[in-house]
C-alpha cells in the first residue's frame, strides 16, 4: 500500500497526483544534458518515463521483492518489451504447451520472421524440457497456473535447468499475482504480469508489468516501452496503483470463494471433474503447497457430466456471473474455452490439453460466495 506513495511534495496529497504532463522542463542545461546521459534524476519525456509509472513500479517491485519494474501498456506488452528486449535472431524460446494464446501468436507471427525458434514441450515433465534445452535457447518462458485448465510449471526445478543450460527463466504469473507467487523467489529472472487482470483488480485498465534483476528491466524498458511505444498511461498507472493496495483484501476473498465453490462442484453429481490447485484432485497439488501460498488464486475450471449441451446450458443460464472474457476482476466472469477462446485450436490438440468441449472456466470475483453457488447451482441440473 505504501511503496512508492509519498505525500506530494507540493500539496502534501496522500495519493498520488496524476500528471498527464507529456513533457517536463530542465532547470539549464547541465540538467537537460545530465538526465539525458541518465546521471540526473528527473522526468524528459512521457513515453519514458513518469511519475505515475514510477509509483506503480515501485509498488509492483516490493511486491515482487524485485531490483526493479517496467509498467506498460498492456500484459501483451509486457510480454513482447521481454522477447524485443532479450532476444537476437538465432536465439531460441523453451515454451510450455500450456500457453496463453497470444504469446504463442507474437512468437509465431513476429519473432519467428526475425529468427527466433520456440520449442514448445510439455514443462511439466522435467526431462522433456531438458532434452528442448539448446545452446542456443535464450528463455525458457513458463505460465503457472495455466490458461484454461490450471496446469502447473514446477519453478524452482525449470530455473535450475535454465541456468544450468546459460538461460533466463522468465514467468508469466498472471493467473496466481504476487500475492499468491512470486516467481523470483523460486529463481526466475523475470515475473510478468498482465496488470489488466488481479492487479488492477477492477475491470477498468489495461496494463502490463516486468520486474526483476536491473539489467534485465532496463533492457525491457527500453525494447519494449520507450522504442515500441508501449508506455502507460499516467491515469492507467494510477488506476492499477489504487487497485494494489487493496490486491491482498480482493485476493484473499476471491481465493476463499473459488475454493469454496470449487470444493461444492467437485462433491455435486452434475460435474464430472473440477481443476482448482487448492483441491487434493489437482495433479499437482502437492507442488501448488510448495510454490503458492496463502491461497491458490481465483480460478476453477470444470466440466459438467451432461458434457457441451450441459455446459451451454450453464454458461447461457448464469444471471449474476458474467459471460465474459478476461480475470481477476472483482466481479466474477464465466468463458467457455472450446467454443470461444481456444476455437481455433484442433480439436485432438484441445482434447490433449484437457479442454473438452464443454469445460468452462470461472474467474471468481468477490461477491458473496451463498449468491455465487446459487448461481450455478440453479444452472447444474
Ligand atoms: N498473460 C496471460 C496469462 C493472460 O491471461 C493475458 C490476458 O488475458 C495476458 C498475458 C495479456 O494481457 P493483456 O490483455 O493485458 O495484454
């Protein structure tokens, strides 16, 4: 809640002034000449660099228990300032199959036109992803939990392999935030975090973050927010630096309602399995104890007995949770991955992935847990 907020200098304003300023002016020009050769603090120019940012930076970096943090303009931003940052033409990405899809469709579609590869393995298993391990591999890019059923990435055992193979594990933590994981702990080099979702935590910003060693975010920052334009805006920094300091009170409640009704679907007759890493039915609940903590985040995924229809039934019929896309909102969103999200994908590639055709996944918000089980139930049949 406090880092990076100081009362203003000026007017002694507890939160953070928004300053929409696009420029700021030099005292002389021994000023302008040493912020430009970065031996002067100050701010030069919105695209760089400004108030808002830092403060939401800062925020992010305590959070994260990071040297430093770039916010940008989106998750994907955050992603792309990460690959257009670290990466040359003939370096190679270790990507898990269990991938947010437009990750997977900025590496295919722009870095592979400069000469990027990605190997996609399942990260799961430890010796296929050693066996993907070149010398040539630059990043080894894990997403735990994963979009859409939940899979987990073992990240402790991934940075070791990736340092011993001379590369950076870089994480996309989206789905857990830091309250639940923090991926440097375990090693990482980078945690990225769409800030759309948890961190801004309110439905209203768009906005990405990247923390950890100095370097590392430097070389993101100038890549990927000062030369791809991908700043953020200073209202939207400020807007995602609000929604932090309530991230552990939204979290913690949208946590304990998705275990909650997640444990009530898994014991109902009409579902015919439920994934929540908090559940000892999760593969791998026993590394969700390990690497997550106080809690196991806010989305379940489930699939009904009555199969497609059933799950069309369900995802037509809710009436307080939202048919929507996205997470991590405070109010609760319902997607229907086979048909919407993951529709491109073949059908023997989504079934391999365990997304059956009528899998729904839930992003629980913070409304009372009796009206969200009322909800779905009045929908299970
Ligand atoms: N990473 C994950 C896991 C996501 O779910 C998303 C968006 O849904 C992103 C990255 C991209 O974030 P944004 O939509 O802010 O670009």
């Amino acid at each position: 809640m406090h880092a990076g907020d100081a009362p203003d200098a000026a007017t002694g304003a507890l939160d953070a002034p928004i300053v929409q300023a696009t420029t700021y002016a030099f005292a002389d020009a021994d000023d302008a000449a040493g912020q430009f050769a970065g031996t002067r603090e100050g701010y030069i120019y919105g695209r760089w660099r400004h108030p808002n940012g830092r403060c939401l930076e800062a925020k992010v970096a305590a959070l994260e228990g990071a040297e430093a943090c770039v916010a940008v303009g989106s998750g994907m931003a955050a992603i792309h300032g990460v690959f257009a940052g670290l990466l040359e033409a003939g370096d190679e990405v270790v990507a898990p199959q269990s991938l947010y899809a437009e990750t997977a469709r900025l590496l295919a579609t722009v870095f592979a036109r400069f000469g990027v590869r990605t190997r996609y393995v399942d990260l799961r298993d430890l010796d296929a992803a050693r066996a993907a391990l070149s010398p040539r591999t630059k990043i080894v890019w894990a997403e735990t939990p994963a979009n859409p059923v939940l899979d987990l990435l073992d990240l402790e055992a991934l940075a070791a392999l990736a340092h011993g193979a001379g590369a950076l594990l870089v994480v996309d933590g989206t789905f857990a935030t830091p309250y639940h994981q923090r991926a440097l702990a375990f090693g990482a080099d980078l945690s990225v975090h769409a800030a759309t979702k948890a961190l801004a935590g309110h439905g209203d910003a768009v906005a990405g973050v990247v923390s950890g060693r100095a370097e590392l975010v430097a070389a993101v920052r100038e890549a990927g927010a000062r030369s791809a334009g991908a700043a953020i805006a200073p209202f939207v920094a400020w807007l995602v630096a609000r929604g932090l300091k309530t991230l552990p009170l939204r979290q913690a409640a949208a946590s304990a309602n998705a275990a909650e009704l997640a444990a009530r679907l898994e014991a109902h007759p009409a579902v015919a399995h439920v994934r929540y890493p908090g559940l000892g039915s999760h593969p791998q609940h026993a590394l969700a104890r390990r690497q997550m903590e106080r809690g196991f985040g806010s989305l379940v995924a489930f699939e009904l007995a009555g199969g497609e229809p059933a799950g069309r039934r369900l995802y037509d019929g809710v009436a307080l949770i939202a048919r929507a896309v996205s997470l991590g909102d405070l109010r609760s969103l319902l997607t229907f991955p086979a048909a919407t999200t993951h529709a491109s994908m073949a059908e023997a590639q989504r079934e391999a992935a365990g997304i059956g055709p009528g899998l729904l996944r839930l992003s629980v918000g913070v409304e009372d847990v009796e009206d969200l089980w009322r909800d779905l139930d009045a929908r299970l049949g």
